[in-house]
C-alpha cells in the first residue's frame, strides 16, 4: 500500500511540470495577441488635431461663463507665435485669466510640441502679433466674426487640419462638412 501511494505521488509531482509543447502554445498565443495590439498603440501615440478643436471649444465656453461671471468682456486671444492661447478680459488682453493658457508641448499639448496654429478673420489671415479669436460682451454673447483655424506641423506649408467657426457660434465645423 505504501509503495502504490508513492506511485501515485510521484506521478503527480512529475505532472505540476509543464510540457514543452504547453509553453510553446502559450508562447504563440501570446505572440499573436501581441501582433494584433502594436499596431494600436503606435498609431495611440500620434497626435489628433481634432482635440485642438475640442479644446479650443471648451475654452471659449469658458470664455463666454467669464464674461458672464466676471460682467466684463472676455477674448480667447491666440499668442503671437501661434503655439497656444489663453483667454483674458478684452481691456487687457495680454493678461492671462489664471490657468487659461495653453501651449503646445506642454500639458495635455504635449504630442503638438512645435506645432502652430493659423488663423483667418473674416477671410482675411490676422495679422502678426497676437489676435483675438474670439470676443465675448458681458452677457456671455460671442461676436459675428468668422473665424477659420488650422494647425501647421512643424516644418510644413499645408494645414494638417482647420476648422470654421461660424459668426455667433463656439462649435467649430470642418470645411468639407
């Protein structure tokens, strides 16, 4: 009885050892997941120009809530150099409203380091210098301007995306609808 009890124990501890074969399995199964996942993750890290606009929008909703919380004028004001902008009361408009300001290559801007943004009123591009995109009276009532916007990867002369705001609106469009 004892020697068919060590039998039956040996057996079992020969069998918590995994077969060359099982690994091998494991290892191809495990390589093909890894196959299907790469290509998502390196097209994860290139930047989406959409989300400029989304935050371009969500700052001037803000702009439109400071006007209306500050019962003053508000601009989205974009820099001279055309790698962010902040939001800032109309009558001074190089001074930033606190934690408004964003920048290409920093923050949540980060993947757009060295990027620029074009920017036409009305048709015509701005001028150097920084420009008001957007202006907002103290009722929170963006101004009738049309605004087109782009943005430049560093080193190019074509748009890799632009968007329009149309006259009285805070929700960009893209030209080809």
């Amino acid at each position: 009885m004892i020697h068919g009890a060590r039998q039956f124990l040996g057996r079992a501890a020969q069998r918590k050892a995994f077969t060359l074969i099982e690994v091998l399995v494991v290892a191809l199964i495990l390589a093909i997941m890894a196959a299907l996942v790469t290509p998502t993750l390196t097209n994860a890290s290139a930047p989406l120009p959409q989300s400029i606009a989304t935050l371009l929008e969500i700052d001037m909703r803000r702009a439109s809530a400071e006007a209306v919380a500050r019962m003053q004028p508000t601009v989205v004001v974009v820099g001279a150099d055309r790698n962010g902008w902040w939001i800032a009361p109309a009558a001074t408009p190089e001074t930033e409203i606190p934690g408004t300001r964003r920048l290409f290559g920093n923050g949540n801007l980060l993947p757009f380091a060295g990027y620029t943004l074009t920017v036409e009123l009305n048709g015509s591009a701005a001028d150097s210098g920084s420009v008001f995109l957007v202006q907002f009276d103290a009722l929170g009532a963006r101004d009738a301007g049309l605004v087109d916007v782009g943005i430049m990867e560093p080193g190019e002369t074509e748009p890799l995306a632009a968007w329009t705001l149309e006259p009285q609106r805070t929700k960009f469009s893209t030209p080809d609808g």
